[in-house]
C-alpha cells in the first residue's frame, strides 16, 4: 500500500509538455475510404487544385478521410472541390463548400482550406473528414497534411518527480509509524493506571477491612 502511495506521488509530480506531430498525406496513419491519386512536383493535380505545401505533394480521393490521434488540438490542410463535412467525434466541426464552377473561374487554390480545433481533453479522438455523395460531378478532396498537438511527460521532471515522491513517500510511512508509537505508549499508560488503580482500591478495601476488624474487637467484652 505504501509503495503504490509513492509511485501515485510521483505521478502526480510528473509535467507534461506540448509537442507538434506532424502527419503528411501519404502517412499509413491516414485511412482513406476509396482509391487515391497522389500529385506532387512531378505529377500536376487537376485544374483547381494545388499541390501540398507539405512534402510537395497531395492526396486525391472521391471517399472520406479519417484519422486517429491523441492530442488537445489540430490543424489539417485540404483541398475541397465540392463540399465535405468535418466531424470530430463523431460530431460535426464545420462544413466546407467550394462548387467546381467556383473553383475552376479563381483558378487553383481556390478550393484550399485550413480547419483546426483547440482545447480539446488530452484523450483518443477520431477525426473524419466526408465528401458529399450526392453531387454531380462527385467531390473531390485533397488532403495536404495534418498537425496535432500531443501532451506528452517531460522527461527532464522525471528525476524531481521521483526524489520529490519518495521524499513525500517516507514523510507519510514516518508519520503513521509516529502515530502507531504514539496510539501504543498511550495504551500502555492506560493499561497501567488502570493497575495502579485496581491496587490503590485493594489497598482501600484491605485498610477499611482492617479498620472494622479493630472496631469490632474493641465492643467485646473483657
């Protein structure tokens, strides 16, 4: 019991730090729905859309796009070429709309958005980004990059943390031992007043005894 005490000690004492993770389109942690077409440098993306200022390169898809991650915040930059909505688990964040007239009249990176969400809990969330399927011509998503913001323990306090817990550790086990030394010494005192005041008592009695005993031999007659 003690030992788990010190190890929550530590834990508590342990900081945490913010670190950025940067996830590029063609990540095995990116789950694409469908089949995907990848533009970059040497092979050009379609009319109104740019290629990815991340790595030089994005990735096309008619499909949804998902991502698992454990952060407080992110920031993802996509293309859109009709509309998608973003959902945050399993709630929906924002709507993107860009109807290809649109797109094609401004010309490239007319579709181009930056969609981020801050102050999220330090838990796993899930991160969906779907197409309209019910346009014609189908919409077109392509996804440059994403970057979220993950708590992780500062190793430098690790060393603090632990002598600062096992400090507290000890601290709590002497003061239990002082208060069980403490709750015994006053037991023994008690045990022993209460033999003391039987003796006082039977002293008391044997006197008073005795002292009836003289009374009585005093009233018989000679």
């Amino acid at each position: 019991m003690h030992r788990s005490f010190i190890v929550l000690l530590c834990l508590g004492f342990v900081r945490a730090i913010l670190q950025n993770i940067t996830v590029d389109d063609t990540s095995p942690d990116i789950v694409y729905g469908e089949a995907t077409f990848q533009c970059n440098a040497t092979v050009p993306c379609p009319d109104g859309l740019k290629a990815g200022v991340f790595n030089e390169s994005a990735t096309l898809t008619f499909s949804s796009i998902a991502f698992n991650f454990t952060g407080v915040a992110f920031y993802a930059s996509l293309d859109v070429v009709g509309a998608a909505t973003i959902i945050l688990d399993g709630e929906e964040l924002s709507i993107l709309s860009n109807p290809l007239s649109d797109v094609l009249e401004a010309g490239p990176g007319q579709g181009s958005h930056n969609i981020s969400k801050t102050g999220l809990a330090n838990i796993p969330h899930t991160l969906t980004i779907a197409p309209n399927t019910t346009l014609i011509p189908p919409t077109i998503i392509g996804f440059d990059h994403l970057i979220y913001t993950a708590s992780l323990p500062d190793k430098k306090s690790h060393v603090g943390a632990i002598v600062g817990g096992v400090l507290a550790g000890v601290a709590v086990i002497f003061g239990l031992l002082l208060a069980a030394l403490f709750a015994r010494r006053r037991k023994l005192i008690l045990r022993r007043n209460q033999r003391k005041s039987a003796v006082l008592r039977g002293m008391t009695v044997a006197r008073q005894n005795h002292n009836a005993g003289e009374e009585d031999a005093k009233e018989l007659p000679t």
